[in-house]
C-alpha cells in the first residue's frame, strides 16, 4: 500500500491533473466569446485592465467591499494557502536555507522557513475552519452548498491538519534531507520508498494527491475561471465620440429656432 | 393567473401565440430531450456560460448582493442558486463529475418540474448584473437567465407579455403596435403641449429623407413618458438640427435581448439598419431605454455581419457632450424640486453611462441629492429584463424585488414634502417605478433625464 502511495500514485496524479486541466481549459477555449459584455466603467488602457486584474487577485477587493466576513476567511486563507504551497516547494528545494540569499545565516534562515510554515500552516486551518462554519452557520451559505463543498473543505482540513500535526509534534516530524531525496528520486523516474515509516506523512501525501486529481473536476478551478471571466468582462471599450453632424448651436440660437416670431410667451 | 406546483410564473403565450413568434412548441414528451439538446448547442457556443457553470465557488457572496433575493428571502433567488437550476442539469449530462458522482456534486437528472422551475426564476432574474459585477471572479448569472430564456423560448415557453411584444415588432418594428398615422398624430398632439406649456415650436420629422440625425425613441415614450419625448424634440430644436424620428423601427428597446437574442433581436437590428439606408442618415442617435441600449450599443455591432457605416450614440452623450462645451443654456432653479437619480443597472454596468448623465443632471437640476449605492454599485428597480408582469401574484412580487430601491429613495429625503423627483432614465425602469413608487408611498414622481433637460432650457 504505502509502495502504492508512494511509488505508483504520483504518477497518476500528475497525469489525471495534467489531462484533466487540459481538457477543462480546452472545452472553455472551445466556446467563444458571442457578445460583447464588457462591464463599465470601462477600462481605457491595457494598464487599467490589468489593475483590475490585479485588485481582484491580490486583495480580493470585491469580496471586500460586498461581503466583508466572507473576506475575513477567505483572503487569510488563499494568502496562507500559497505560501504553504509555496513554502513546500520552495523549502524542500532549499531545504530551508532559502533565507540565505536574503542574507540570513544558515541557521536562522531554518528558523525562519519553520516559523512561516507553521505560522501559515496554522492561518489555513483557521481560514478553512471558518469557511466550514459559514457554510454550516450562515442560511444563505448553507442554502447554495452541496455535499461536494462540505467535502472539499474537509479534504482540505484534514490535508492541512495532518501537515500541522506534524510541524508540531516532533516524534512524527519530518526533515527537509529525505524528503527532498524522495522527491527527486520520483522526478527522475526511479522512485525511492518513503524514507521513515512516518503513518501521518504516508496519509498527509495519499490525501494531497486525491485533492490534486480531483482539482480538474471541481470548483478549485476557479484559479483559472477567474482569468477567463474577467478576459470576458474586464476589457479595454473606447466611446464613439459625440457631436452631431451640421449642427452649429450658436448659429441656431441667433436665428432663434423654436421660437416663432408671433409667439410673445416669455418662457425663460 | 397559471398555477404549478406552488411555483410563482407569469401567464404563458399560447400555442397559437408562440407561432406568431414563428415557434412551434414542444409537446410535454419531447421537452426534456430537446432542453438537453438545446444546452449543448448552447454551452459549445457561449464561454460566458460555460465558466458560470464551471467556476463558481458557492461563496454566497452573490446573495446579499441581489436585490430579487433581499426582497424575497427565496434561496433560488441567489444568484448562483438561480444558476444552479441549470448548473445541475449541466454537470449531469456534461461533466464527468457529474455522470459518475451525481448528487454528490448536485448533479440531476433534467424533468419537466425542473423546466417549470427554470421558467418560474429566470423571469424571476432583472438581468441587472449586479451579480457580476460583485462575484469575486465576475460570474455573470445574467448570461445564464438569458441562456435559460433563450431555451425556454425554443420549447415554446415564454410569457405572454414578451410573445405580444415580439409579435408586435414584427409587424410595426416597435413593442406597442404603433402604426405610423398614430405615430404622426402623437407626435403633433405632443408639439401642441410643447407650445402650451413651453412657448416654444417644435416639430417631430416622421421619415424625413436626408436628415442628418436619426433619432429612435422607446416606443413607451409615445404613451407613457411623453416628456422624454418632448425633451429630446426640444433638445433637436434648440441646436438647430435637421432630424428624423423613423416610423419603421420607433423603438429603442429590443425585447430580443431578453428572450431570443437570435431571431427576435436580430430581426428589430435589420430593421434599423434597413431605415438609415432609406432616410440617408449620417448619425443615429438613441432614445432612454436601458436594456435597449445594451442591445443597440453592445450587441449591434457583433449582430449586423458587417461593419456599420453609422455611428449610433445615446442622446445622454450627446446633451452631455453640448453641455460640456457650454453650448447649452440650461437654468438649474427652473425646476425648484429636490430631484434624485435612478442609475438604470444596463446605462451604468453594461453601457458606461454613469458621468454622463450626471452632467446632465447636475446642469438641469439645483437640488440633485445622490442615492447610495449608485452608479454601478446601484440596485435594480425590480422591473429589468422587462418582468412588469401584471398578474396578482407576479405584482406582489414586482413590489418585493423595488423594496431595496424604495429604501434607497426614502434615504435620500426628497419625497419628504411629495414634491421629489425620481428621475429614472430608462423605459422599463420608469415602467416599473410609475406604480411602485405609489405602492411604497415614496411621495416622488417619476420622471426621464431628457424630460428634465427639456424644462430647464432656456430659449432667448
Ligand atoms: C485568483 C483569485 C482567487 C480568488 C478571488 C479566490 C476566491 C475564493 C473564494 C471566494 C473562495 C470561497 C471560500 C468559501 O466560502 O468556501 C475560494 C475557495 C478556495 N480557493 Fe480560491 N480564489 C482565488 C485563487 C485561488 C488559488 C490560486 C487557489 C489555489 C492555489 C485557490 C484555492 C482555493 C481553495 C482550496 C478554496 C477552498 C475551497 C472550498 O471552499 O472548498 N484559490 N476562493
Ligand atoms: S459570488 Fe460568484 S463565486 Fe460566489 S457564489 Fe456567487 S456566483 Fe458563485
Ligand atoms: S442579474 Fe440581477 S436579478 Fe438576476 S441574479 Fe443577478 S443580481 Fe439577481
Ligand atoms: S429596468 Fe431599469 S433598473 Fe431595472 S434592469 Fe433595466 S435598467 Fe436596470
């Protein structure tokens, strides 16, 4: 089993979410864009649009203004979230000394890479703790859930949970070394077994795989809808400029059109 | 008033009426293997659709953000639950999720209580895209109601009011029926009340070849908001224009948009292209309508297979555009009422008319109290995507969904000596503010844009 999960599986994995974004970005690529439905104000320059782009991804600047709790969790969470993934990426790349180059010496540089990552670690699992609460909680959240959303969040909690467990309790830590080797050994086709018979470590990577297959196929695509919406709706529009053909209002004031010379009505 | 299953639906057009609107319905067995057909025909072609079905996060932010929803507390009446309706149709038969894992991921299987339900709350939907713009990834449900429509219409399903209307466009090229003796008739009566009220001539040219300017004024404005009609006579006159109203397409609305955006809308679009050719306009300029000048501005050009040879601007451009310049002589303290301003939710989130038209408001009125939100922040008037259905229970209803702008109005104030002006630029808007405005007690009357630049001008 743990061979499976350790040696097999992550082939899978990269397979069914390569393929499986593809064939989700494809099937959007397929369809066009019939109308023009462009959102106004309309965006005048290129650097506008990619202000909006930028507000929206960045801050989350509509969850902000038009749903101020939502935000609470959600921005947190997404802030925590890629710096966790990008904390794993980087860190076991680095083995934590990734500071260095901040100039940190080595050993504060591995301080520094834990605390973030348990400090992250610890915002995600209160961001999604939340969103869970909302969804249970709050009427109008309940009322537009599925089971697949209760779902997601606790693959999530769970994924996020063990990660913790394992920053936080020693005994079933993991170091940076064996990790980085058994990755490498699974990028160069040569798949290693997991180094220490870790049980949380085993479960924390056989979940993390079974969220990335199922990313194609869920609302976790939304990573890449909102690009394709706001390709849609956040567009540069130019007016088409106004003034009338053969009009000149001053010369039809001095000849006083509208007003008839019988008329004496003094209207103004 | 038709009952189904507790469901809240408008009358429906009858078989002989929806073949008047060259739709042959589709019997009771059929429907639901046609629906499923028509979503695939549907889903290949609009991305806007496909990424409504496929992105959201059910964040429910959209929920508050929907005035249908503040003023029913009906769940489908959340944007995306509202979407849902067809979002779980669509996983069923179109996603892998969906096939394998059914329920789960709310996936269902299409019936005709189902169809019901998608007739019952897509005419429940403004198509305000007030959801858009606050979804975090802009998801418009609008697209999906217009989608929803455009199916509904294919099997045959369609309210009465917009089947008459799409049958009254056919034969006069306008939604009431005008022919053109009425027009003219209506036209002369309304420089008659110019005279008497204003002292001034004014004429309206019905059809006049070699006019520089075309002028097309919603065909609502001709029995119901005769001011705007007389501003924008006024307007023309008072600059010296040579001008034409064009009897074969009196309509700046296109009730295409809003239940068959292929054929209906396509046609009133010939249409008017059809009459600049004739009369040999160099300029077209567009009357208040807000889900018609979506249409003509944003849909148009895409629609007419080839590149139009007129410019068409909105006449709020235009009078902005003369007051800007200071060509214009307009006196502010005329009015002597505290006036507030509706943003029609298609002027301010689809077609960018928001500064506009308060230039023109701020140089027509002294007393101009904003409402919040506005712009394109603004709530819908609860009429959009012209749901002014008159049946009881769709009337109640239609009071629920202006609760939220009847707030807005109060908050400003100016209906507290009943002598407030609403001004609310757009044809349905108007329509639908007309009574409800009564029904809240909002002591303000309704009015357009163009009427108030027509009694602030100043002629000598
Ligand atoms: C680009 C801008 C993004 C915005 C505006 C955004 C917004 C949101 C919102 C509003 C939620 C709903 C929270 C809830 O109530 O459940 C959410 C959930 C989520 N997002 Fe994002 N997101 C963005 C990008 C991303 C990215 C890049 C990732 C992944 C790396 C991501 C991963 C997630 C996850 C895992 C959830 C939780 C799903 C759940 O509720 O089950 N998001 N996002
Ligand atoms: S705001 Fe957008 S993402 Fe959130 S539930 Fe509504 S449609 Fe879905
Ligand atoms: S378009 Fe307007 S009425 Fe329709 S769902 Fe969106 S916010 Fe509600
Ligand atoms: S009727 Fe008026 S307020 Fe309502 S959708 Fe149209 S433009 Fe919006």
């Amino acid at each position: 089993m743990t061979y499976f999960i350790a040696q097999i599986l992550p082939y899978i994995t990269v397979t069914v979410f390569v393929l499986g974004v593809v064939y989700r970005l494809w099937r959007w690529a397929a369809s066009r864009i019939v109308h023009n439905i462009t959102l106004s104000p309309f965006p005048q320059t290129k650097t506008e649009v990619a202000g909006i782009y930028l507000r929206e991804i960045l801050l989350f600047r509509n969850v902000f203004n038009f749903d101020r709790p939502l935000w609470v969790g959600a921005w947190p969470m997404h802030i925590a979230l890629l710096n966790v993934i990008g904390g794993h990426v980087v860190g076991f790349y680095f083995l934590g000394k990734q500071f260095v180059y901040l100039g940190a010496s080595e050993a504060l540089s591995k301080y520094l890479s834990n605390l973030l990552g348990t400090v992250f670690g610890i915002i995600l699992l209160a961001g999604l703790l939340y969103l869970l609460y909302r969804r249970i909680a709050i009427d109008k959240v309940r009322q537009v859930s599925n089971p697949s959303d209760y779902l997601m969040l606790l693959l999530l909690i769970s994924i996020v949970s063990i990660g913790n467990f394992m920053r936080l309790v020693p005994e079933y830590g993991m170091h940076y070394e064996p990790v980085k080797e058994y990755f490498t050994t699974l990028i160069l086709f040569q798949p290693a077994a997991i180094p220490e018979g870790n049980p949380f470590f085993i479960i924390h990577l056989l979940l993390a795989q079974i969220l990335i297959m199922i990313l194609p196929f869920s609302k976790l695509m939304h990573l890449f809808g909102m690009f394709g919406m706001r390709w849609i709706e956040n567009r540069v529009y130019k007016e088409p400029a106004p003034g009338l053909p053969n009009v000149d209002v001053a010369a039809a004031r001095a000849r006083g059109t509208g007003l008839s010379s019988a008329s004496s009505t003094d209207v103004a | 008033m038709p009952e189904y299953k507790g469901l809240k639906m408008p009358a429906k057009a009858s078989a002989e009426e929806m073949r008047q609107i060259h739709i042959e319905p589709v019997p009771d067995d059929q429907k639901v293997e046609m629906a499923i057909q028509y979503l695939d025909e549907m889903r290949k072609k609009f991305r806007s659709f496909v990424l409504a079905m496929e992105s959201c996060v059910k964040c429910g932010l959209c929920a508050e953000n929907c005035h249908t929803y503040l003023g029913t507390r009906d769940p489908n009446n959340i944007p995306t639950n509202r979407a849902e309706l067809i979002r779980k149709i669509y996983r069923r038969y179109f996603t892998l999720e969906g096939r394998w894992f059914g329920k789960l991921v709310g996936a269902e299987d299409l019936n005709l209580d189902i169809i019901e339900q998608w007739y019952s709350y897509f005419y429940q939907c403004n198509e305000c895209r007030r959801c858009a713009h606050v979804c975090p990834f802009g998801i418009d449900t609008c697209e999906v109601t217009m989608i929803g429509r455009q199916i509904l219409h294919w099997l045959g399903i369609v309210p009465k009011l917009h089947a008459s209307v799409g049958a009254a466009m056919e034969r006069t090229g306008n939604h009431t029926g005008l022919t053109k003796p009425a027009i003219v008739d209506t036209l002369e009566f309304l420089s008659e009340e110019i005279k008497d009220e204003f002292g001034v001539d004014v004429e309206f040219p019905v059809d006049k070849e070699g006019a520089d300017i075309m002028y097309v004024p919603s065909s609502a404005d001709f029995l119901l908001n005769p001011y705007t009609l007389m501003g924008a006579g006024m307007f023309f006159t008072y600059i010296g224009a040579n001008w034409t109203i064009p009897s074969t397409i009196t309509e700046a609305g296109n009730f295409g948009l809003l239940f068959d955006q292929q054929h209906t809308m396509r046609h009133n679009f010939t249409r008017l292209l059809h009459a600049a050719q004739k009369l040999g306009v160099k300029k077209i300029v567009w009357g208040e309508c807000g889900h018609g000048w979506r249409a003509w501005k944003m849909y148009l050009p895409g629609m007419a297979d080839l590149p139009l040879r007129w410019p068409i601007t909105h006449i709020h451009d235009e009078v902005a555009y003369y007051i800007r310049t200071n060509q214009l002589k307009l006196d502010p303290y005329k009015l002597g009422r505290p006036v507030t301003l509706h943003d029609p939710c298609n002027y301010v989130r689809a077609c960018g008319l928001a500064e506009t038209m308060r230039t023109v408001i701020r140089a027509c009125v002294a007393d101009f109290r904003e409402m919040y939100p506005n712009k394109e922040n603004n709530f819908c008037c609860g009429g959009g995507s012209a749901i002014l259905f008159d049946d009881p229970e769709m009337y109640q209803l239609r009071i629920k969904f202006s609760q939220k702008k009847a707030e807005q109005v109060r908050a400003t104030g100016v209906g507290k000596d009943g002598n407030g002006i609403l001004c609310a630029p757009c044809s349905i808007c108007k329509a639908q503010l007309y009574p409800m405005v009564e029904e809240h007690e909002l002591g303000v009357e309704v009015k357009g844009l163009i009427d108030l630049v027509g009694m602030a001008l100043v002629w000598k």
